[in-house]
C-alpha cells in the first residue's frame, strides 16, 4: 500500500521549471530520502507535498486522498524543518503544546503526547527550558518533538540535521532511524548528504534537474547506478573514473592508453557494443594491493603521490595510466609518497558508462 502517490507533478516559478512531471510512489511505513545536490529541487519537492506551494499541475495523494489543494494542517503531515524555528519566549512544553492548544485538543491528551514524546527524544529534564538554554541538538530535539505531538501520518524533514556539528549529526541520524523503527510512520527526509541518505533510507530518489535520475536501495545505488553522475555522486570517497575504449565479443575488455583490463565477470546491462568511449568506474574501496592486486586479471604498478591517513583507513592518490586514481587501504599501512604500489580490482564490482550519454552500459 502507498502512503503517498504524486503523480506527473509539475512546478514553476514564471518561466523557470523547477520540477517537471515527476513521478513518485512512497510506500506505507517507508523511509525515503531525496538526494540531490543544491538546486535540484528536493525542498521544493518536500514543500508542495506539505502544501507550502502551490502546484503548477500534477496532484498529490496521501492515504489514497487528494490533498493537491488542502491546506498543510489538513494533510495529517508533521515537518521538521532546517531552521528549529522554535519560539523563544516559551518553555519546551509550551512549543510542544503550542499548536495542539490551537487545535483544541484537551489538556489532558496534550499531556500524553508530550510525555511520549519527550521520553522518546529523551527530552523529558528539558521540558521547563527555554531554548536559549538549549544546545543546537538539544533544540533540534525539541523541533522534531513538535511534530511528533501531532500524531500525523507522515513527518517530512527538510535538512533538520545540516546546522550541527559532525558528531551531533551522527548521534541524531541514529536516533532518528530508531524512532522510524519505534513508530513505524511514513518519512520522506530531505538531505544533501549521501552519507545521511546510505545510513537512513529503505529507498533514496536521486534528484537532478528537477526530476528523480534513480529511485532504490541504497545498496542498488551503491552497486549498479544507473549513470556516471550517480556513480560520482554516491560513495565517499568518490569513484574513480577512467576513460579509455571498450571492447566487445565474447571475452569484452577495457583499453586505457597502452593498457588492457578483461571485463571477466562484469555484467551488462544491455547489449554490449563492439567498440565505444566508455568511463571505467572503480570505487577506491574495491581496489586491493600487493599479492591479491597481482592475483587479479586487472593489475597495474603505480607510484604513490598523497598519503592521506583517516584513522582506520588511509586514502592513497595516485595515477593509473595517467588517469588520477585513488585506493582506500588499511589506515595502519605505513605507505610513503615515492613508494611503488601493485593494484588490482575485480572487473565485476567496476561500472561502465557511455562516454557520451554517460548512461549505465
């Protein structure tokens, strides 16, 4: 069953098209992210659903009703927005309260609500502060509690995470998959960061242009995306890319200037041309070194020219057939800029893309 159905959505602001016919189904209890970078139209997307603009064509349904024209506190949504947006006069409890109280709902199931709220969020010794007296996570605590007192169907966050620091962000990633998994509502999670998206999504909508470039798994993503930009845009570190010339027939190989590489094992996903410009995608993770590099039908000798220790891992840079080359290796390597490194990787974990559509082959 589908929580949300949006169906050939379209917006504009005068001549300039922000999202165009798009096309989305979010399933019952699902937790779906939409990725993009800036200006891809993933806020504005999240706004139209929350009622916040007014469509250009295209209807939104949530719970199987047309909501494209009812106003937001009548679509059973509760948003958690970038901003905490809290009100600074007023104690925790009453931004809690605030908007049940002008709802009408009694003073007693008022309580309830925020009882069970602030002892989800672990928020309950913070109730009688005002925010000043509140840290950035602490507020940012109290913003998605006021949209959990709403006991709505389904709660849309527009970056709530992307005004705290590296660690809060991670303690608050986690605590918001916990809650998903303690609630069981549909989420729809607005974010830049892929790493955000890999960690929280059953499903991520990679946006660009306005429109949704992919729509799976974050593992699908991971494994098999469907173009050269999504290949680039997902992992961290990035994919690294090698241009160079592919070969088909039975036993399809991969040339980069002088070198070959045999594609054994790699799997097409259409017809297999016999010759053309293609990238060579290989994420820096899926390279091994020394004895298991020479082992491999994909092998080259490199030179190491940056050394950047992170802790467990270490990212070396280096040139592959005049082609930068980055290898994730074990962060306890004691490789040196100079050193002469064996490399290889296994031809069906790389992804190919047409040079010139740049399309998944």
């Amino acid at each position: 069953m589908n929580s949300i159905e949006i169906k050939k959505l379209g917006l504009r602001f005068g001549e300039v098209e922000v999202l165009k016919n798009l096309n989305l189904d979010i399933h019952d209890g699902e937790f779906l992210v939409l990725l993009g970078s800036s200006g891809c139209g993933k806020s504005t997307l999240l706004n139209c659903i929350a009622g916040l603009l007014e469509l250009s064509e295209g209807q939104i349904h949530i719970k199987d009703r047309n909501v494209t024209w009812e106003e937001p506190k009548d679509r059973g949504i509760g948003m958690v927005f970038q901003s905490y947006a809290l009100y600074p006069q007023m104690s925790v409890r009453g931004n809690l309260s605030f908007g049940l109280k002008n709802a009408g709902v009694p003073k007693a199931e008022i309580e309830k609500r925020i009882s069970k709220a602030s002892e989800m969020l672990q928020i309950e010794q913070l109730l009688d502060r005002k925010p000043a007296a509140l840290s950035g996570g602490q507020r940012q605590r109290v913003a998605i509690g006021r949209a959990l007192v709403r006991d709505a169907e389904v709660f849309l966050f527009d970056e709530p995470l992307s005004n705290l620091d590296a660690k809060l962000r991670t303690d608050l990633r986690v605590e918001i998959k916990r809650l998903h998994q303690r609630l069981g509502n549909t989420m729809i999670y607005v974010t830049h960061d892929q790493i955000e998206a890999m960690t929280l999504a059953d499903r991520i909508a990679v946006m660009r242009g306005g429109k949704i470039v992919q729509l799976a798994p974050p593992t699908e993503l991971y494994n098999k995306p469907v173009n050269k930009y999504i290949a680039g845009f997902i992992g961290s570190p990035a994919m690294n890319f090698l241009k160079g010339i592919l070969h088909g027939g039975d036993q399809p190989y991969f040339i980069v200037e002088d070198s070959k590489f045999p594609l054994n094992g790699y799997e097409f996903d259409g017809p297999v041309p016999e010759e053309a410009e293609a990238y060579l995608g290989v994420r820096p993770e899926h390279v091994v070194i020394g004895a298991e590099a020479e082992a491999s039908v994909a092998h080259h000798s490199v030179e190491v020219e940056v050394v950047e220790p992170m802790g467990s891992d270490t990212l070396v840079w280096t040139q592959l057939c005049g082609q930068h080359f980055r290898v994730r290796v074990d962060g306890q390597s004691e490789l040196k800029v100079g050193d002469t490194l064996e490399i290889g990787f296994d031809p069906s974990k790389a992804s190919l893309f047409h040079a010139q559509t740049e399309e998944r082959l």
